[in-house]
C-alpha cells in the first residue's frame, strides 16, 4: 500500500499557529524540500533586471506584493494568477516594519510562500523580497555603527531564510538641508554601499542577491535626476571595487504608503507623477546598466493609473494596503471579528491617534498594527470564508498583472533565470533579531 501524501497546508497551519522559533524553523525545512522536489526554487531576480539594464527586454513592470494577512491564501491566489496568465515575474515581499506588526518573521513568511506554490502546483522561480529595510534617522544620528548593524542582522536572517531579493531604504538619512546634493545623499549612498558590500559577503554560493536602492524617501519631495546621479556617484566610490551594486533605484513621485485617508474615510486621489518615473528609469538604464526606477505605495492609486507604468517603462511597482483593505472591507470578514479588531486598537494603539482623526481616519491607518495580534484568529477562520476573500483579492491580482503587462513573460524568466538547489552558507544566525514594526511600509 502507498504511502499517503503529505498535505503541505497541514504544515502551513503548524507554521503559523506556533510561536517556537525552532519549530518553525523544522516546518520551514520541510516545506523547502518538499519545494525542491516539486521543481520551485527561491530566486534573486537580479539577473532578469539586468537584462532589462542592458536593453535585452522591455514592456511590462514587475508586480511586488505585500502580504500582511491570509498570506497563504493570497499566494495561492497570485500563483493562480500567474499560471493563467504565463506570468513568470512577480515578487513577494514583506517590509522590516510589516515582520513586526503583521508577526510574519522571515522563516515564516517564505515558507508559507512556497507551501503555496506546491499547493497551486507552480514550479520555477520564486521570488521573495525584503521590501523597505529602512535606516531609522533618529538611532542613526545617535549611533551609526549601532543601528547598521542592526540591519545587518535583519538582512543576515533574511537571506538565510531565502530572501535573495533586499531593498536597502537609506533614504531617510538623506540631508536636504545641504546645498551640494552630494553632500545630500552623502549617508544614504555610505549605508547602501556598506550594506551591499554585507550582502555580497553573506549570500549564498551560486546567487546575486538583487539589491534595491533608494534616493527619495516615499511621502517626501519628489526624486530627480540630479539626485540619482549624485547618489550613483558616491555609491560607486564607496562600493569595494570589483563587487556588484544596485539593480534598481526607489524613488519618490508623489505618493504616500497606504493613501490619504479623509474624514469620511475615503482615499485622497494622488496625482502621481509618471513623467519622472519615465525619465528616471531611462537615465538608470542608460548610465547605469540598472532595470530602472520602482514605485512604492500604489496600491491605493486609481484603476485607471496603472497602465502607465508599463508604458513609462518603470522596472518594479510596490502593491500592499489595498489588499489589506481588501480583506477588512470584505463582505465575507466577519463581523464580530472585525468589532473585536477595533476594539482592540481603541485600546493598544490609542497612542496612535492624531488629534481631530475621525473614527475612520484612525481605524484604517491603525488597523495594520493589529493584524499580527490577530494573525492565529484570522488564519482560523473557516477554509470557505478565506477562499471567498482571497477569490475576490485574486480578481485584483489578475487586473494588475495584466495592467503591468507582467503576462506572458515566463519563458524569458526562464531564460535569464536559473534553478539551482542553494547551499547556504555557515554564519551566525540572527535568532535575537527583533521585529519592532517600525518602519514604512
């Protein structure tokens, strides 16, 4: 009699439910090898953006998703997603902050990833990124060497956890009050230099990590050229000759992470400004061999805005809140859960509300903090009700990838991209991290 399959979601339940690191760790390993065998490789997507740095492919933008709840539902569904569409470039990620709050630590959160791969019967490249692994300006100013290290430690875990894809947001120790914009980007371009440098000593044998840099803080003043250029500059000169640098630059055009929420609720319309993005990513590909510039915080912008970033040829677009909002606004979230929910923040996130926030300004903006306190709860919730949300959230997983025109692009994921089983190396483990939520998002 044959041996009865292992049913990879009881692992994912495990995973989740457990709060021993170690545990964790023996689900994570076993959903890994059952990966391996079925053909589904973490991936750095380095190689691809090169290409597109070099003029070898051009026309769509890849997708990079924020997963703050059901994320084992909402991966399934983007798996569905790419399937049909034969779409091979789409990233998952998850920010320094959102590891906190959301209570998805590294070891977790690729795990459940690649657990939804095997499950929607998915195989290639799977590509999971550190999004906004940010420099705190305040513990920066107070004790450089202090808080980098602490980065290097968050990035140390990640990698050895698969995240072979690391977004460096140094941004925030960007001086405008310098005239010179060297001088400006001067910190920012020494700490994304120092922390490649780290990343390219600690990455496994066989993988180029794909590193992100940053020259405008989302929810700031808009990037220029000149900006780029004077951040190129220096990350050049600082960089250890003969290593490999950035693949893609942030920049900032005129969004903020989760929207505006007015009084009423609603979300503020957001003039973006595609002009910029076009400019930049052209100059990053031309002078600087990169993919081109990433947008963060465009979830929430208008349906009709996202067909433009394919068409200004931007390299990466950064999508979380609305799926967040998704799954609380949902008809099929229960509504007593979604009562407790609040109550909750009314309580552990009081400290959080501005003065004159409506109720509903303060929920939607405080309402992320709760999802890592609630995570056991909502996992809970019975298989029909989140099918029913994810099924909904999968309809706009289908009208993105289309909009981006990250369709049909598989087989030259295939071509740049190759499979091989990683051996990590031995390094210090970064047990002790610990994910505080502070951060962008």
């Amino acid at each position: 009699m044959g041996r009865k399959p292992t049913d990879v979601e009881k692992f994912v339940m495990d995973l989740v439910n457990t709060d021993d690191l170690n545990v964790k760790k023996e689900l994570a390993d076993k959903i890994k090898d059952m990966a391996y065998k079925k053909g589904i490789y973490l991936s750095s997507i380095h190689d691809l953006y090169m290409a597109r740095g070099k003029g070898e492919y051009t026309g769509f933008t890849v997708p990079a998703f924020n997963l703050r709840s059901l994320t084992y539902d909402l991966a399934r569904a983007m798996f569905r997603v790419a399937k049909r569409n034969n779409s091979g470039a789409f990233i998952f990620e998850i920010a320094k902050s959102e590891m906190g709050y959301t209570a998805q630590p590294p070891v977790e959160y690729s795990a459940v990833i690649l657990a939804a791969a095997i499950k929607e019967g998915y195989s290639g490249p799977v590509f999971i990124q550190g999004d906004h692994f940010q420099v705190n300006a305040k513990k920066y100013g107070e004790d450089p060497e202090k808080e980098v290290a602490g980065l290097k430690a968050l990035i140390s875990e990640a990698v050895a956890n698969g995240f072979y894809n690391i977004d460096i947001d140094s941004s925030t120790v960007v001086d405008l009050e310098k005239t010179d914009l060297k001088k400006q980007q001067k910190h920012n371009y020494i700490v994304c230099a120092k922390l490649t440098h780290f990343i390219r000593q600690i990455q496994p044998r066989g993988i180029m990590v794909s590193v992100g840099g940053e020259i405008g803080e989302v929810g700031h003043k808009n990037s220029t050229p000149e900006d780029l250029r004077a951040f190129m500059e220096g990350f050049k000169e600082t960089l250890r000759k003969g290593l490999i640098g950035i693949s893609k630059i942030s920049i900032q055009t005129g969004t903020s992470h989760g929207g505006v929420v007015l009084p009423d609720g609603t979300i503020a319309q957001v003039k973006l400004d595609f002009e910029t993005l076009k400019t930049i990513s052209k100059l990053a590909r031309d002078e600087f061999a990169m993919a081109g510039a990433v947008q963060h915080g465009a979830s929430t912008l208008p349906s009709e805005a996202f067909h433009k970033f394919p068409e200004t040829e931007t390299a990466e677009v950064h999508l979380a809140t609305e799926f967040q909002n998704m799954i609380y606004d949902s008809k099929h979230f229960p509504a007593e859960l979604k009562s407790k929910i609040y109550e909750w923040l009314k309580v552990n996130a009081a400290s959080e509300r501005k003065e004159g926030q409506t109720d509903e300004q303060f929920f939607y903006s405080a309402r992320k903090k709760a999802l890592g306190q609630f995570k056991k709860e909502i996992m809970a919730l019975p298989s029909e009700v989140r099918d029913a949300i994810a099924s909904e959230i999968e309809v706009k997983f289908e009208f993105l990838f289309k909009q981006l025109n990250a369709i049909n692009n598989k087989e030259l994921v295939d071509k740049f991209i190759k499979l091989k089983r990683v051996i990590i190396r031995k390094h210090k483990e970064a047990d002790s991290v610990h994910h505080d939520g502070e951060g962008a998002d």
